[in-house]
C-alpha cells in the first residue's frame, strides 16, 4: 500500500469526514476520495462507511489505523531528525502532562529549554495519564509527563519510560479539625471526603478500604485548587500528593503525611527511539533536571 495514502485514510478516520480530512491536509474532496478508493483496491477490502454524519470504520479500517499511527509516528520523528535541528536552531515538540505536573515541572524546564535554544517550540496539553500515554501511542503527542500509584504506570512494552521520582501522599484537613497524629479509621470513617479524579478516587477509595473503612465521597473535582477549597470551609477531607500540594497549598488546611495512602511514581513515557530526537531529547533533560528540585 501506498504510505501517502495510508496517511490521507489516518486523516480521515482521525478527523471523522472527508470534508475535514481535506482541510487538514490542503487537499480537495475529490482528491481525499479518490486516494481512499485506490488504498481500498490495494488493501482488497472496505476501510471506511459514508454515513450522513461523516465516516466509520469497518473491522479492516480499525486494523488499519492502528498501524497508520505507527506511521504517521515514525515519519514525523524521521522529519524531526531530518530537519532543520542541527544545534537545536529550530524543531517542535509536543508534550501532554497531567495537572499538578504542568503547574509544577513543566513551567521551568519549558522555561529553562526556550533560554537554552530559543528556536525550540514545546506544544503543551494537559491532560490525565491514561489520555497522555494514549496521545503518544496515537503519535499525537512526543512525550508525556504522567504517574503511577505504588509504581510506574502498566506498560504493555508498547512506550519507553522514564522514571522522575516519587511523591508523598497527604491527609488534607480542615482548619482546626481534630483527627489525632494515630489517623485511626474509626475517626476518619466519619468524615466527609472530597474526591479527585478517577484514577484518584479509585486510589483513595481502595486504600481506605485497606485501611479498615470506606470513604463517603460527597464531593468530587479534577482541580486540586477547589478540592483544597471544600475542605477549608469544613465540606470533608482529602487525600493530595506533593505536587499538588507545592502547585497551590491553601493557606487554612492542615497537611499530614500518610504513608498508607501510598505513593506516586512520576516519570515520562516516549515511543522508543524517540529520545534520539534532539529536540525530545533536551526537553525531556530539562523535565529530569526540574523533577530533581522537587521529587524524591
């Protein structure tokens, strides 16, 4: 099969319709069409169904897809080395990271990149892990900053990672709450909680079983900023990691360390061969050098 046209069916499927596939890539209709029927006489079966609200896949065109991306990943990182990168002059990269992680080890190493090499551009998304790890396998993202509780995140072999450090976890609570230095569960078995993200929750909400008691999640939010902000006005409790916690402390919580909710393992995930790229390469050496001032 003709790889420009595999790339031209990426598009389409990617993008949901031929009309946008077409605007993507600075071709007509037309032209997207007639490249998809050529690919579908040389792959022998159909890849794609017209519907009124755009394209789907068939069985073949999801199969197809998946190898598009290995594609479409490969040749952007051959024309990343093969580009204008000499002494980091000019070239992109694109990194997605998860929040507290933007808020905390992004800024500086972005930072600390673009004084170095000024040509450079980093492309941000923030992002939780599970998204992250899927922008790069789709070769939609170069590298992603995301975490893993009590240990990397599962890998299927499929990315290569890279490990930054370790955070704590903390017991959030309110100001002048009671709970005594023993945290025992009958205590905070009474307590409301204020839960994170999924993965978060579903973190808290296995440790506590752990520990003897389930958590009565009354509150739920993404945003570490409100989540701090509930438990100041006496709404419930919560668990955070450290860099949550050094992103925005609220300034009437109490913090206390709690080794039994665990800790996150915090580290980068790239396809492999990509920390060959110079430009991948000296972000991801400025994320380790901003993780070392922060992360065990």
């Amino acid at each position: 099969m003709d790889p420009r046209r595999v790339l031209v069916f990426r598009e389409v499927a990617r993008s949901g319709s031929l009309s946008a596939a077409a605007r993507g890539l600075g071709m007509t209709q037309s032209a997207v069409s007639q490249q998809l029927r050529l690919l579908e006489r040389e792959a022998g079966v159909p890849l794609l169904l017209r519907t009124t609200r755009g394209t789907r896949l068939t069985e073949a065109g999801e199969a197809l897809l998946r190898r598009a991306d290995a594609v479409h990943t490969a040749l952007h990182l051959a024309g990343q080395e093969l580009g204008a990168l000499s002494e980091l002059r000019a070239g992109a990269v694109r990194l997605a990271s998860f929040p507290s992680g933007t808020a905390t080890l992004v800024p500086p190493a972005v930072r600390s990149l673009h004084a170095d090499h000024p040509g450079v551009e980093v492309t941000l998304v923030e992002t939780e892990p599970p998204e992250a790890w899927a922008s790069v396998l789709a070769g939609e993202s170069d590298v992603a900053l995301v975490f893993g509780y009590d240990g990397p995140p599962h890998d299927d072999g499929s990315l290569a990672w890279v490990p930054l450090g370790v955070e704590a976890m903390y017991l959030v609570l309110p100001p002048g709450d009671t709970v005594p230095e023993a945290l025992g569960a009958t205590v905070l078995a009474e307590r409301d909680w204020v839960a994170g993200c999924e993965r978060c929750r579903q973190h808290l909400v296995a440790c506590c079983r752990a520990a003897g008691f389930e958590p009565r999640l009354l509150h739920e939010s993404d945003d570490y900023v409100v989540v701090q902000s509930l438990v100041a006005h006496g709404l419930g409790v919560t668990a955070l990691p450290e860099l949550a916690l050094s992103a925005f402390r609220h300034a009437e919580v109490v913090v206390r360390r709690v080794d039994w909710f665990g800790r996150r393992h915090v580290g980068l995930v790239h396809r492999p061969g990509a920390e060959r790229v110079p430009v991948i390469r000296a972000l991801m050496e400025r994320l380790q050098e901003s993780a070392q001032a922060v992360l065990a």
